[in-house]
C-alpha cells in the first residue's frame, strides 16, 4: 500500500531538515579576541601532541620540550593569522563540516612545514625533522577537526563572557 505525503508532511520534514542543518551549520564570524583564545586552546592540544611525537622518535626530552616550547612562539602567530585568512575570504558564509575539514588540512600544512623545520633545527637531522612532521599530519588533523567542531558550538559572545571582557575592549 503507497503513503500519500500531504503538503504539511512535506513542510514539517523540510522544518526538520532546516534545523538538523542549522545545529551543523555556523556562520563564519568570530571576534579578534575569540581567535586569540581558540588559537591557544589549540596550541595547548598541538604543543602537547608536538612533544609526545617528539620524544618518542628522537628519544630525547630535551629536544622534545626545545621543539614544542618554540612552538608555542611560531604557531600561535601563525594560526592567528590562519584564522583571520579564512575569515577574511568566508566573510558571514556559512561554515559547514566540509569548511572545517578544509580548513584542517590548510591548517596542518603550514603547521607540518613549521613543525619539520623546527624538528631539523633542534635536532640536527633532516630526517627526524621530516619523520616528526609527517607523523603529526594524521594525529593533527583529527585533532584540530574535533577542536573546530567543539569550537563551533561554544555561541559567539561566550568566550568574552568567561574571561568578563566587553564588546567594546576588543
């Protein structure tokens, strides 16, 4: 026996859909201060991954610290300037799962190019800098996706409120 759909079936499986898709969906806006704080959220996750990695391939922790403590300078400027990139070019677009993934790869790439040059500096060995950066493109990818997505359900205007800064101290 066929269902006939009705035209309310229709508009309240499209009502359904809408708001599946808005709770998936954010806009691309974000304050300076917002990008600060999520920049060192991730460098906080990043800078640990970064040792761990560190170490257990060169063995050493003290050029393991060396790599993830220089970090912390390099990559926070970097993804400060990242975020605003992406910002800038997806003014008030909408930033679905596949723009996350996006940019979680263009992320990962400059922080791999960083991560190995500084993996070859303090370590001495090209290889090792080139097997430490290669290795995070997996673990830092997925990291770095889940931190966007968790990230994109905190609601624009929260972050100011934990830390008791106005609109207007930006």
């Amino acid at each position: 026996m066929r269902r006939k759909f009705t035209a309310a079936t229709y508009l309240l499986f499209a009502l359904y859909t809408q708001l599946i898709l808005s709770r998936l969906i954010t806009k691309m806006t974000e304050s300076h201060f917002r990008s600060i704080i999520k920049g060192i959220s991730w460098r906080v996750i990043g800078s640990l991954d970064t040792v761990t990695i560190s170490f257990l391939l060169t063995g050493r922790i003290h050029t393991a610290l060396k790599i993830g403590l220089t970090e912390v300078l390099t990559k926070v400027v970097l993804y400060y300037l990242h975020e605003r990139a992406w910002l800038f070019f997806l003014q008030d677009k909408d930033q679905t799962p596949l723009i996350s993934l996006a940019k979680a790869v263009s992320w990962r790439t400059v922080g791999t190019i960083d991560t190995m040059l500084l993996g070859w500096f303090y370590s001495g060995d090209m290889l090792t800098g080139l097997k430490i950066g290669f290795t995070e493109v997996v673990t830092k990818i997925v990291l770095y996706y889940l931190h966007e997505r968790l990230w994109h359900r905190v609601p624009v205007g929260s972050v100011r409120k934990w830390f008791g800064v106005n609109a207007t101290e930006e």
